[in-house]
C-alpha cells in the first residue's frame, strides 16, 4: 500500500458536501438588514451634526457677516453689499496696509464702520492732491477710489494704531476726522474677505 493513498473499497462520499446548495443571501428586509441600515443612518446623522456644529462655531467665533450702509468705501463697496468678515484673522497675522476693515468707530462708541488702512504704526502719513506719502515716499494705491484733492497732514500714527480712509473720499468720515485720528488694533473687529452678495459683483476684496 502506497502512503496516503486510501484502501481499495468504498469510502465515505463526500461529493455530496462539496456541491451542496449555496446559503442564501440575507434579505435587506430582515432584522440584520434593518440593523444595519439604521447603523448606517445614524452614522450618517452623526457626522451631519458634527458638520453643522462646526459651521456654528466658525460662523461665531471666526466670520460674520455685515452689510455696508452708506457708499464710504465706493466705488469697492456699495451699498446693502453684503460682506464675509473674518475674525479671527488677526490673531495669526499682521494688519497690512490696504486691507479693509471694520472698527468700532474711536470717536462714536457702539457704531462700527468698514474702511481701508493705509498707515501703519510708528509711520508719518501726508495726503496731497490725492496721493498718499508715507514716510516722505510715494505710495501707490493698488485700488479705485474717488478723490477730492484733500490735504493732510503730517500725521504721525501712534504705536498699535492704524490710519484708515474711505475709498470714496469726499463723503467719508475717517482718521482725517475722527478724535483720535487713528484706530486703536483693539477696536478693530477684523478684516472684510468676500463679498456674498449681489451675486453679480460677489468675490474677495
């Protein structure tokens, strides 16, 4: 006898075994496929609510958003525009000259206006004819405004404060008139990113 070859004779069979029926799919409508549906829903569910208690906490502790009232800042802003402010901007970098900003207003308390910066710290600031100079040099303006050939200055900025004008110029209270001039960095609320609406003119600023 061969090792592992079996005695001759008739042995167990199990073809039988090999090519029985297969098992029968679970049906979706049973308990486990109800199971695992709802499984599934609530998972979904959960991950709904956690996306929508991060959009809550973004929306009140990192954006707003404003509309503009009165045309300041035409022709960048006009308006009822409708403005998504960042909040939480400043905490990672500096203010920049150019960026648009809401402030609480440092000679109307409770009143918040949306201006442009345009002098930094520790700068001297002239206005002539329109043009901006700071520190004796000519700046450009990288932007639309409107102007009415105002003059002013020397201004000096004090440390943590900041110069800020209305791009439309002749009808615009800012640092030309306010008391204090400047902006203190802590009465600015944060940096206007996007216009929402009208849909025609929405993008960043």
């Amino acid at each position: 006898m061969e090792e592992g070859v079996r005695a001759l004779g008739r042995g167990p069979d199990d073809r039988g075994v090999l090519a029985g029926p297969a098992p029968e799919p679970a049906r979706p409508g049973g308990r486990k496929g109800l199971a695992a549906w709802l499984w599934r829903g609530m998972g979904a569910l959960k991950a709904a609510l956690q996306v929508a208690v991060l959009a809550a906490v973004l929306w009140l502790f990192v954006f707003q958003v404003s509309v503009v009232s009165g045309s300041s800042m035409y022709p960048s802003l006009e308006p009822d525009d409708k403005l998504v402010i960042d909040k939480f901007a400043y905490q990672w970098r500096t203010i920049r000259r150019f960026d648009v900003v809401v402030f609480e207003c440092p000679s109307q308390a409770g009143v918040d206006y949306v201006k442009r910066v345009v002098g930094l710290p520790g700068e001297t600031l002239v206005l002539e004819g329109g043009r901006l100079y700071v520190d004796g040099r000519l700046v450009d303006q990288p932007f639309d405004y409107m102007d009415d050939g105002y003059t002013c200055g020397p201004v000096e900025v004090p440390e943590g404060s900041f110069f800020v004008l209305g791009d439309n110029r002749p009808h615009s209270r800012d640092s030309r008139v306010f008391r204090p001039q400047a902006v203190p960095k802590e009465s600015i609320k944060g940096v206007a990113r996007f216009r929402v609406y009208p849909f025609g003119r929405a993008g960043s600023l």
